[in-house]
C-alpha cells in the first residue's frame, strides 16, 4: 500500500519508461507503463508536470550519464581493442563464444556480428551445416583520432581547394572575432567583404 503523497507503481513505471524504452516519448512511456492509448498524451503532459516524477526522471538520466572522464576511458578501450580479448583458447584453439563476450567487459569493442549458416556442399550427410560467423570491432584509428581532437593533439584538418590551388587549415574551434580575421588573411586581393 502507498502512503498519501508517493507516486503509485504506474507512475514510477512511466519515470523508468520515459528514459528508458520509450526514449522520452511521454505517450509511448504512458502506454508502456499501463495507461490507456487514448488517455496516454494526457497522463503523459499529466505526469511530466509532477515534480515527483521529474526528480524520478532526473535520477534515472543521472545513472544513464557519462562523464566526460568515462567517455574518453570507453573510446580508449576501443583504441587498444583487439579481437584477441574476445577470444578465450581452448584445447590448444583460439575460440569465441558469443554469450560470453558481454561478461567478459568487451562488449562495447564490438560493433556488428553477423551469424550465417549454410549447407556444407561437401558434406556427405544431407543435413551438414557451416556457421560462420563475421565479428567486426569499431575502429580503432576513428578511436585514436576522437581521442586525440578531444585532448587537443590532433593538428588542424587540411582541406585542397581547386579555386586557389593552395591548402587551407582549417582550424578546430574558432570565435566571431577569429573567423573575421581568417577570412580578411585568406581572402583575394581586392575582394570585398559580403555585405548583411
């Protein structure tokens, strides 16, 4: 039973809902967690104006939150992410078992499996089959480089351009006052600022 003033279990439910499946679709959440479809936008506008249920939602977004620190600390593992780690030995071969690639702390390494089983043509049995199975990680260089532009190592890009012929830096960040004066260095003799 709940005390005077506690959210009920629906409405709880919504909270969890809103930031999980329903990936803060309030109807979808609504449905989700029991209430009518046809009442669903209401309850929804209903229970996102409680602050109950906002503090709820508020929580529950804090525990999916990565900081900046976990972030750089999960693009590092992808860095030095090898398929090795996925793979145990057994009986002198190296294997993979893929209920266990989860458990083992390595899952975010991968970013697509792929399971294809055909007929073996050169079986004698009618009913031999292949499994293959394709495992792709994500890239470690696209992992270096995040890495690097997030600490500030990678150099400005460089783009060709064929008007110029020449090679423009293009820089990571840049304020107002600093695109104005880039575009004063780099622009032709004699050209005219674009007018507002």
């Amino acid at each position: 039973m709940k005390v005077k003033g506690e959210l009920t279990d629906r409405a709880e439910a919504f909270a969890s809902y809103y930031v999980g499946e329903a990936r803060f679709n309030g109807t979808k959440a609504a449905i989700l967690a029991g209430y009518k479809a046809t009442s669903a936008p209401q309850m929804a506008c209903l229970l996102l104006s409680d602050e109950r249920v906002i503090k709820l939602v508020r929580e529950s977004f804090a525990k999916l939150h990565l900081s900046s620190e976990e972030i750089l600390a999960r693009v590092a593992d992808i860095a030095r992410g090898s398929i090795l780690q996925l793979a145990e030995e057994r009986g002198g071969e190296l294997v993979i078992d893929l209920r266990s690639i989860e458990k083992s702390g390595y899952g975010h390494l991968v970013k697509r499996i792929k399971i294809k089983t055909r007929r073996d043509p050169g079986a004698k049995k009618r009913a031999a089959r292949v499994t293959e199975i394709d495992i792709e990680l994500y890239s470690a260089l696209d992992a270096l480089q995040l890495a690097a532009r997030a600490q500030g190592i990678l150099a400005p890009r460089q783009e060709e351009t064929e008007e110029v012929g020449g090679v423009i830096e293009v820089p990571v960040r840049l304020s107002p006052e600093e695109w104005t004066q880039a575009a004063q260095e780099t622009a032709p003799a004699g050209a005219q600022e674009p007018q507002p």
